[in-house]
C-alpha cells in the first residue's frame, strides 16, 4: 500500500488555506483529483469522519491524474468562507444549546427553592396548629380540674349539712370582707382544715408512693371507723407504734401519727402507744376526720393543687 499520488498545486493551494496535509490528500483523492472546489466540497460532507486527518492509502502503481483544471483563487476564497461560515453556525449552535440548558438548570433551581420555601412553611403553619390545639388541650383540662375541684366543695358542704356557696354573692361581697378582715384577728385554723392540709402534706411527702399513701388513708379511716363505732372498747383506742403492721401500713410515712394526733390519741409509756382516752373521744372530730379521709381516697385531685 502507498500514499496515492495527487495533484501538487492543488495540494499546495489546500495547505496554504490551512487543511492539513493528510486532511487534503484524502480530500484530494475522494474527490477524483480533479478540483479545488470538488475537494472542499468533500472536505464539507466528510468533517466528521474519524479518519479525516489519517493519510490515505492506496495499491501501488495507481495513478490518479488530473481531469479538470484548477479552480480560480477567487472560488477557493468562496468555498473556504461558506466552509468557515458552517464551522461558525455550528459553534453558535453549540453555544445556544449550552445557554438554553444552563437557563434550564437556573429554573428548576428556582422551582427547587420555591418549592422547599413552601414546605418550610406549610412545616411553620403545622406547627403554630399544633401548639395552639396542645393550649386548648391544657385550658380544657384545667376547666375540668376547676369544676372538679367546685364540685367536690359543694360535696363537702352538703355532707357536712352548710348550705351551698353562691358564687356571684362570695364575689360581690369579698371587698366588704377583705376590708372588714384588716380590722379582726386571724382565726386559727379549723379541726377539719387541719387534718386536710395533714393528708396533703401525707401525700406530698409521699407523691411517687400512690399505692402506699392510699394504703395510709385506708388504715387511718378503719382506726377512726372502729373507734367511733365502738367508743368504750379500750383496744380499738389503744395503738402499739412498735406494731409491724402500724409500721408498715402507718407509722412510716411522715404526717400518719399526726393524723391520729388530730384525732385525739396522745402518746404515751415512752411512746410506745397511742392511747385515745374515753372522756376525749369526740364523735364530731371523728366523723369530720372520716369525711376528710374519705375525699382523699375518692378524689384523684386531692393534693394536686
């Protein structure tokens, strides 16, 4: 195989307008070795061939000579300018397809912004529901708590035979009173207030103990039941604080012993008893002492506040 043999002019006039040497033999021996123009022309349809630039070959001993003459140097200069003139389009081609996909990017960034700004706030809306929806949670709750706790009043004054409280009439004369209250002394504290805020202060000292402290409250009331049951049996007012059971169930839980205390029982022998004496057992006391153990059994709010 050899390089085919061509014409050298036309070779010439091809370099010198920048083809490169294999580039226009090739172009050259396709193109019949008969022109310029035919040679530029085929230059045109064959730029993407991948062996454009490899020198081609050819058997030996073949000749390929010249059938037309040399194009005009002014036809040269057209056919290299519509050359140039597609080289620029498809340039421009390229840079426009370059543009349209970085204006493509630059949108679907925005739409991706738009997109997470929305859900931000759709997040920030769900949110604001939801702490609105857990304060109407708590205010409903404590309504309830608040008729709860009203309700248990009233409960208390209808056992213990007082007539039922006014709400507007303890508003409207609460200034009078107020006013009327800087004037007198303080009353101390009644039987049954007393051993109220006693089991309050039971079930606070004890709150992460609910089992036990109702326990408590259950043995107190039986002491209480069997003493006003049966005033003149000494065994139900007599109490060993050394008893297990009265350890267990009483005695170890701060605020139990006052309780009975309230209720009349006095220590003695060293503190080893609690005894209630016959001419102290006061049924009034007794019964007050019942109520008040008995709202701290039934009443789930009793202490909270």
């Amino acid at each position: 195989m050899a390089i085919p043999e061509v014409d050298q002019e036309m070779l010439r006039e091809l370099e010198s307008m920048g083809f490169p040497t294999a580039r226009a033999t090739r172009a050259l021996h396709y193109s019949g070795n008969c022109s310029i123009d035919a040679a530029i022309d085929w230059v045109v349809n064959h730029e993407h061939d991948t062996d454009i630039d490899q020198m081609p070959l050819v058997p030996l001993n073949i000749n390929i000579k010249s059938g037309k003459p040399s194009p005009t140097p002014e036809t040269v200069k057209i056919k290299a300018q519509e050359l140039r003139e597609r080289v620029r389009r498809k340039n421009g081609e390229q840079k426009g397809l370059e543009r349209e996909r970085e204006k493509e990017r630059i949108r679907v960034g925005k739409e991706l912004l738009e997109a997470k700004r929305i859900l931000q706030e759709n997040e920030r809306r769900r949110m604001l529901a939801l702490r609105h929806a857990e304060k109407e949670e708590e205010k409903r709750a404590r309504e309830k708590i608040r008729q709860r706790l009203e309700q248990d009043k009233a409960e208390r004054r209808r056992m213990l035979g007082l007539p039922p409280v006014d709400s507007k009439a303890v508003k409207v004369t609460k200034p009078p009173l107020q006013e009327k209250n800087r004037s007198l002394p303080v009353k101390p504290a009644t039987k049954a207030q007393r051993m109220r805020d006693c089991l309050r202060s039971l079930k606070k000292n004890h709150k992460d103990e609910d089992a036990r402290v109702k326990r408590a409250f259950q043995t107190l009331l039986i002491y209480v039941g069997n003493v006003a049951k049966n005033p003149d049996e000494e065994k139900f007012r007599k109490i060993r604080l050394g008893n297990p059971a009265f350890q267990d169930r009483v005695g170890s839980l701060k605020g139990g012993i006052q309780f009975l205390e309230l209720c009349g029982f006095e220590k003695l022998e060293g503190d080893e008893y609690l005894y209630l004496p016959r001419d102290k057992v006061d049924m009034v006391v007794l019964k007050t002492a019942g109520l008040e153990l008995n709202s701290a059994i039934t009443n789930p709010f009793f202490g909270v506040f």
